[in-house]
C-alpha cells in the first residue's frame, strides 16, 4: 500500500469519526439558517462491490462507515445501464425513454424550453451549485448556464457567506476504461468468484480483480472530499449523498438491463439536526426499490421547493417523503453502434424484462466494450465452442419475456417466465410495465431520426400513437404469427413508427413471413421513411431478396441521409451474412467516417465478410475519442 493511499485513509476515517459526532464550534459558526446543505458524490460504473452491501472482497472503509451513520438503499437503481441516459435522468428527473433521442447513448435530446434541470431549481431555491466535472447529459443543455460554478476546480467554497450548497463531485477512476489495463491491489485474481453466466477465464478473473482494487481507490477519493468537507467545518450541516451513476463495468453489465447493469449503490449520511427527516434510524437498511429519477425530488423535498409536474419520479428523504415505491424501472435503446429495445421492472425481488428486439443477440459486438479483455476471452470460448448453455446463451437470440428470482438466482441464468406457478407474478410485473410505459409516454419505440422523435412531436398522436405502437410492438416482438395480416395491412399506414413496427414484425416472423415478399419489395421500393425501409430490405434478404433488399440498406448509405439512419442499415446488413459482401465497398470507405459508430461497425463488418475478425482486434480507434 502506498504512503499516499494510508494518508488518505487516515484522514477520511478522522472525517468520518466526525460525522458521528456532535457539531464543533467551526461548524455552529458557519452553519446556514435551517437548510441543509446537500454533498452528491457520485462514482461511475459500479455496482455495489462494497463492503456495506455485505462484498467479502471489497475494502472500502469510508463507504462503510457512512453506512454504519446513515442509511443504506438496499435496491437503488439506475434508470438506464449507461452513463448518459442515466444522468440525462438524473439531471431532468425526467425518463430519457421520455424525451427521445436521449434514450440512446450517445445523443443530443433537445431539452424543452419551458421545463428546468435540478442545479436551475436549486438555485431558484437559493442554493450555490456546483459541479465537478462530469456533465455527459445526452442533450442540449448548457452545462455552464445551468450551473454556478463547473469544472475540475468547482467547489462550495466560491459560495457566499451563509448560502447554502448543491455540490456534486464525480470519481472517475471506476470508470470501464479503467478496466482495459490491469490494476493491480489486495484483491488478485485467484480469490474472485467467477458468476454462472460467464467463463472462468484469467481474463475475466483479472477484469475482477481489477474492479475490486479500482473500487478501494475510489472509496479513498470519496474519503479525501469527506476530509475537505471536515476541515471546512460544514460535516455537521450537510447530507451527504454516495452513489454510482449506473450499474458496473465488468461484462454483461453496463450497456445491459441485467441487475449488474443498473443495480447500484445509495448511501445516505445525515447529520442530527435533520434526521428526523429519516424513513428509519441510523444504520437501516431501506429494501424497498427507490431509482435515480427520485433523486431531484428528493433534493426539491429537502430544500423544502416545489416539484414541477412533469417531473415522475417520489422523494424518498426529507419533509415531503412519499413513502415507499412498489417498483423501479430501467430501459435500454441504442448502446453506442449496437442497436437494441429492452425494458424492465425490479421490486428488488423479481426482475421482469421485456426485449422488443429479440431477434438481435444480447451479445452483439460493441468496439468500445470489447477493449476489456474479459470480453474478448468470452468471445474467445463461444467461438471455440467451450461454453456451457448459461455462458453461451449471451451470444444467442433473445426471448421476449424474461423472468428472474433474484433472492435464489442473483446471476440471472434461470428464466421463469414459461413457468406456469409464475404466470402470476409475470401477469403483474408486465402490467405495471405497460402502465408505466403509457404514463411517462415511452418514446423508444421510435427508431432515430424519425418523425415524431423528442419530446413535443412524440406527443402528437398523428405521429406517435403510443397505445397502438404498443400494442404491435408486442405482436411484432413476441412473434405471433397470428398477426401476420395485420402486420401486411399496417405496411400501407400513413403513419411512420406503425409501418416500422409491421415491418419488423415481418422481420422476427421470418420463413413464416415468406408470404410477404412481394409487399415488403414495395416498401422498399417505395416508401418514404428510410428506417421503414432498413427493415423492410433486411427482413427481404431474409426471405432470399438479397438482389433487392442489399442494393436499398447501400443506397442508404451512399446516399445523405444523417448518422443515425446510416447506422441502422450498417446493422441490418451486420445480419445478414455473406449476402451483405456486395456491400463491401461502401463499408471500407466508411471505415473512415468522422462518426466513431460508423467507423467501428463498418471495420467490424469488414472484417467479419473478409474472415479476418478475431475478438482481440481492434476496433474502437481510441486517437478519434470524441469525433461522433
């Protein structure tokens, strides 16, 4: 252990000894009148390998202790298992699924005019705010007007004399590009627990250990900010927040609506003047599922301001406290180039998932993740064909329903959801999920790009008919060949996101859709939406039109159409096969696109149709971060 991490450790546990404690005279000096001030410290990318949360290998004391004082959210989560989602949601309090494209990573959501983000609504209500440094909010928002003071150097102490302080500071050492080098620390690999759904590999072994070690270095950060707080003699007035903006890194987590991909980590400190604001007593732990769209009326309910009506989520601290919630949700749209449509629903016990793309593999090759050598050995054994069916399956199509026992089956490889003794719970976690889907107006189902996105035009019904888009959705993603006539007559509707909707129901129909070919020709043909017609030419290659469903998706891509579309067709031909090879000129040229999504998945393709891709080449091009 370094001289400099025991220093810090120290000097977090003094912090920490004084939290407990009663105030000191800095403190009654310079404490605000009657509002507390308000400290987030939030971690990326990790669940909660913590001791608190009962982690035999994590060593992270100052989290521990802040536990031990306060209180631990045994079933926080995330509402998105990515970092911009999440924190879109965690700026608005407002769903990205709610307010399109912010559901997708990597995006830029225009933010209504008319609505205010948390900092804005603290600062109306008198508090300082500020931030350091991450923003990453997937949308147009200024972070500099919305905030005080933002930037590496940001800190309360700008504030003037009295005000009271919002101010979040982000440690960015767990972060998953911290896994793409090995951290060495107390934990090595021999001692990890390897989950069912993956192999026992030493990369994976050493992707955990490595999180395990990122994880005590980041408890000391959190430690050395407590130690500042202390010093400024403000640990007596002030309610601090520890949590992880969305779930962890290691593989089959972050990007993927699993427990490990949204489940995260909630510790709340608050001193004794407010602790009557406290749902229990000191050192509970609080089971019932609370996600981060409650965090700014949470905030709102502590700096005792109202809570704008468009805002969903419940407070769960403070005077305004709505008790506890029966449910969190959590969503998944695109993953950097990789195209998906996941929903779900936890009560803390049982995780309900709902895949509108089942026809794509959870494991589809995304250049940035598979820099984590984990991944690549996991691609490694499935293509050498040495995994077990739990292992494998990651590689493989998906069901539309998902149903999992969290209390006897934390990694999630026993699906319920065809078992008649769940038909129950099954009926009422799905129904919760469509009722919250209709109240916060989902607009996931809208491909990018495409007329009715954002949050105005999604609520034009002419454009976006949530209800019935739902209702073919599930026809479409359950794969009901019953609904065949309807998906051909719902290919000649005035309306965009429908015609996408029966075309991709053709799509997962598959050799029971052959009837069609004549209709989805046309489309292709003809129709005036791009990503209607992406679908439509796949689905058509599928049925042995590769001479006319080819030819479209590189039109698309020769032609000018934005990023976003582009993007679609370059994964609609990724499955198709060898029939995608007269495409191949068009890729390589793309190779070279300033858009890193563009660039990654033609490489990727490239090498797939020219039989040189192996797991452990490179992809992503780490010199263009940041051209998309």
């Amino acid at each position: 252990m370094s001289n400099a991490l025991r220093v810090s450790r120290r000097t977090a546990m003094g912090a920490l000894a004084g939290l407990a404690t009663m105030p000191s005279v800095n403190a009654l000096a310079t404490r605000p009148s009657g509002r507390p001030n308000i400290l987030w410290l939030v971690s990326e990318d990790n669940n909660p390998f913590i001791g608190a949360y009962g982690d035999p290998l994590a060593h992270t004391p100052t989290i521990d202790s802040l536990a031990r004082n306060g209180l631990l959210y045994r079933n926080a989560f995330s509402n998105a298992p990515v970092c911009a989602p999440s924190r879109f949601g965690i700026l608005t309090g407002m769903y990205p699924e709610s307010c399109s494209p912010a559901n997708q990573m990597r995006a830029v959501a225009h933010w209504p005019d008319s609505f205010q983000t948390y900092p804005e609504l603290m600062r109306q209500a008198g508090y300082f705010c500020t931030n350091s440094v991450k923003t990453d909010y997937n949308c147009d928002v200024d972070p500099a007007a919305i905030w005080d003071r933002q930037g590496p150097e940001a800190s309360w102490r700008d504030r003037s004399a009295g005000q009271p302080f919002l101010s979040v500071h982000n440690f960015m050492i767990t972060h998953e590009s911290n896994l793409f080098k090995p951290t060495a620390g107390r934990v090595t690999p021999d001692m990890v627990q390897v989950p069912a759904y993956l192999p026992d590999t030493p990369e994976i072994r050493q992707d955990y250990a490595s999180y395990y070690n990122l994880m005590e270095k980041m408890d000391a950060q959190v430690g050395q900010k407590l130690a500042e707080l202390e010093a400024d003699g403000l640990a007596d007035d002030t309610i601090i927040f520890y949590y992880s903006d969305n779930g962890g890194s290691l593989p089959r987590s972050k990007r993927y609506c699993y427990d490990e991909g949204l489940r995260c980590a909630l510790v709340i400190h608050v001193p004794p003047k407010w602790r009557h604001w406290m749902p229990a007593a000191l050192g509970s732990e609080i089971t019932s599922p609370v996600s981060f769209i409650d965090l700014v009326p949470t905030l709102l309910s502590i700096a005792e301001a109202p809570q704008p009506s468009y805002m969903p989520g419940k407070p769960f601290l403070g005077p305004a406290n709505a008790g506890p919630q029966a449910y969190a949700f959590g969503m998944r749209n695109r993953m950097d180039e990789r195209i998906d449509f996941v929903r779900t629903v936890t009560d803390g016990r049982w995780r309900y998932i709902r895949n509108y793309m089942p026809h794509r593999p959870w494991g589809q090759h995304g250049a940035f993740e598979w820099l984590a050598q984990g991944y690549q050995s996991w691609e490694r054994e499935h293509l050498a064909g040495r995994l077990n069916p739990a292992q494998d399956r990651f590689f493989q199509t998906k069901p539309y329903e998902e149903l999992y026992d969290l209390a006897t089956d934390p990694d999630q490889v026993h699906d319920l959801a065809k078992d008649p003794a769940q038909r129950e719970r099954l009926g009422a976690l799905k129904q919760a999920l469509d009722q919250h889907m209709l109240a916060i107006h989902d607009n996931g189902f809208l491909p990018e790009a495409m007329r009715g996105e954002g949050y105005a035009a999604s609520r034009d019904p002419a454009l976006y008919p949530l209800a019935d888009v739902m209702r073919l959705g599930e026809l479409a993603a359950s794969g009901d060949p019953n609904a065949y006539d309807e998906f051909v007559t719902q290919l000649q509707s005035p309306v965009d996101v429908l015609r996408y909707w029966a075309a991709t129901g053709l799509l997962i129909l598959g050799p029971k859709a052959r009837r069609a070919k004549a209709a989805l020709r046309e489309v292709v043909r003809n129709d005036g939406s791009p990503q209607v017609r992406i679908v439509a030419a796949e689905a058509l290659v599928g049925l042995g039109g590769a001479s006319s469903g080819v030819p479209a998706l590189v039109a698309i891509l020769n032609g000018h159409g934005p990023w976003q579309v582009k993007l679609q067709a370059i994964n609609a031909l990724t499955f198709i096969g060898d029939d995608a090879k007269p495409a191949l000129g068009t890729l390589q040229a793309l190779m070279d696109h300033q858009n890193v999504f563009l660039r990654s998945t033609s490489k990727y393709l490239v090498l797939q149709l020219t039989g040189q891709y192996t797991p452990e080449t490179p992809i992503f091009d780490k010199s263009r971060l940041g051209q998309s």
